[in-house]
C-alpha cells in the first residue's frame, strides 16, 4: 500500500511538472492556436505596474535621436487593451494606411479583451481589431479616421551590427509617452531581425526604424530577446487583408 501511495504522488508531482511545461512551450509557440484558446480563458496578466516604473522620454542624451524620434511620431500609435473596465495591456502600433489600418502585435490586443483603444496624432480612438494571425504574432486594428500619415518603410535588410532605433508610446497616468531605445542588429533568420539592446516588455508593437526615419519592422519580445517582424512581412499582412 505505501509503495502504491508513494508511486502515485511521484506519478502525479511529474505529470504536474509535465503538464506545465508543456503548456508554456504551447502557449510561446502557439501551436494550433493554443495562445488564444488561453488568452479567452483567462484573464491576460496585466504589466502596468513595472510599466509605470520604466517610462522613458529619450533614454540618450544625444540630440540626433529627438530628431530621428519626430520622423517617427506621427505614424506611431499607442494601443491598449481594457477587460472589465481595466487596462490589461499596451503597447504600440504603425500605421499602415491613410484611413486607419494600424498594425501590432498580436499579443498587444489579446483574445480576451472586450475593447481596444488607440491614440495617434493626439487623438483618441475606438479600435477594432479586423485581422489577426496568433502564428505570426500579428494583428490590423481599424480606427474610424481619414488623414493618418502611414509609416515609410525601407525594403533593404539592415546589415548585422547596423545601429537602429526602437521607438514607440507608452501611457503616463494622463497622457501617452514617446520613447527611443537604441539598439544593434545581431542577425536576420527568415522573417525576422534579432536585436540586441534594453530589454523592456513595453517594446511591443513599436517600430524598428533607421536615422533617416524609416521603418525596418515592427519589435516584440520572446523572453529575454528582442525581435523584429521585417517590414515586407508587414506589407504583405496588410496587403493581403485588403484584397
């Protein structure tokens, strides 16, 4: 009997331990949708609070990034999503077309939430989300205006140990933030631009841009790494909704 008792809780501690590893690597992968499936289920965890600690205005004393950082303001949004009246996550957005395409990253505007909110130019909008790929991390958001400036975009890879900028909005407790990271291309590998540079939670959603104020791709974070979608990834996103 005791040896029948103690391979039951040995049995049932490892398949617990399985069990959860196993869902992490789901839910990171996002294997057959998994990430989404939990995203409805449960609330999304909210980061506000370390977010509040972090906001950054221009994180370098050098004068070039403020004016790198005005090429881009104008085709960077701020987005965040609210559940049961709370704000459950944020981060930030390019725009894509003149009357409101705006394009994030997947887990910005998760399943889960019941409204989505943009800030662009100053102005405040209600957002629906109108195509979303959790495989590829990526989602189009669609606000009722005319007149948005969409990002430029460069089509050429940037070259392994180029210095780029990763700028975007966060929100302060009345207003949304601008903030510019400085960061070294490591290497390209399909689809994607792997950086090195701070590591902030927030930085999803922002863009990739270039001193001439041009776009590279759009950031996220995997872990402790800081990655890219590459630009012609989010054409064709965005070109293949508009069919």
């Amino acid at each position: 009997m005791k040896r029948f008792l103690y391979t039951l809780i040995v049995g049932g501690v490892g398949g617990a331990i399985f069990l959860f590893l196993a869902v992490g690597v789901l839910y990171r992968s996002d294997r057959l949708g998994f990430a989404n499936l939990i995203d409805a289920w449960l609330p999304p965890r909210t980061i506000i609070r370390e977010v509040k600690q972090e906001i950054v205005t221009s994180p370098d004393s050098d004068q070039n990034i403020s004016q790198i950082a005005k090429k881009f303001q104008e085709s960077t949004a701020m987005i965040q999503s609210y559940q049961d009246g709370k704000l459950i996550r944020f981060g930030s957005g390019l725009v894509m077309t003149q009357d409101g395409l705006i394009i994030t990253i997947e887990k910005v505007v998760p399943v889960g939430a019941q409204s989505y909110q943009v800030l662009v130019n100053g102005k405040v909008f209600n957002a629906a989300v109108v195509k979303r790929d959790a495989k590829n991390n990526l989602a189009l958001l669609k606000v009722d205006s005319n007149g948005l400036k969409p990002a430029t975009f460069d089509d050429k890879n940037p070259d392994p140990g180029a210095t780029l900028y990763v700028f975007g909005r966060i929100a302060s407790l009345t207003d949304s933030e601008n903030f510019v990271h400085k960061v070294f291309v490591n290497r390209l590998a399909q689809e994607k631009v792997f950086l090195d540079g701070r590591y902030e939670e927030y930085l999803s959603g922002a863009g990739l841009g270039n001193q001439k104020g041009t776009f590279h791709g759009l950031v996220y974070v995997d872990g402790q790494r800081i990655i890219a979608l590459q630009s012609s990834f989010l054409e064709d996103f965005t070109n293949n909704y508009l069919k």
